[in-house]
C-alpha cells in the first residue's frame, strides 16, 4: 500500500471494508470511523482516481495494522483483488 501508488478509491474501499463508515465533513474532506475500536481516519476529499499522498497511505496502514484491524497481508490482498477486477473491466472496455 505504500511501495505502488494506489488510488483514493482504493484506499476507500480498504477502509469500508476493513469495517470503517466513511462520511463527508465540510466540503472537502472526508471523515473515516471504525466504531468498534474509535480509530479515525480523516483525508482530504480527492478524485477517485487520484494517487494517494504518501503521508495518507502511511498513516491509513498504520492506524489499521497496528490496531489490529487487518493484516498488512490483507490489504495487500485487497489491493490486488481490486487491481484485477479493475484491469478485466479496463480490457472488456477494449
């Protein structure tokens, strides 16, 4: 998650779900709450398709690794579920 870029999109899907509730605070940022273990993740609103900033993708796997929310062998295996779905729907386009 954080040696390959990944999108805002991606990381969305990570935390809903790794069990997170996503909601929109003010105009530009978005508020992620896992509500069994009160962790908070606060991003600033991007396009979907936008690369996630280093810092975000640090911080995101940190607070769920070390919360014991997921494994980092799961968000890899998420990522990579996504990344496939993503490149069939990307070739049946073709």
């Amino acid at each position: 998650m954080v040696d390959d870029p990944i999108t805002y999109q991606q990381l969305d899907e990570v935390l809903l779900q790794s069990g997170f509730s996503r909601k929109r605070v003010e105009p530009k940022w978005l508020r992620y709450e896992h509500p069994g273990s009160g962790t908070l993740i606060v991003l600033v609103e991007k396009k979907p398709s936008d690369f996630v900033r280093v810092t975000d993708a640090v911080s995101a796997r940190r607070h769920l690794v070390e919360k014991g929310l997921i494994r980092a062998e799961e968000i890899e295996a998420i990522l990579s579920r996504n990344r496939s779905l993503q490149e069939t729907s990307s070739a049946k386009k073709g």
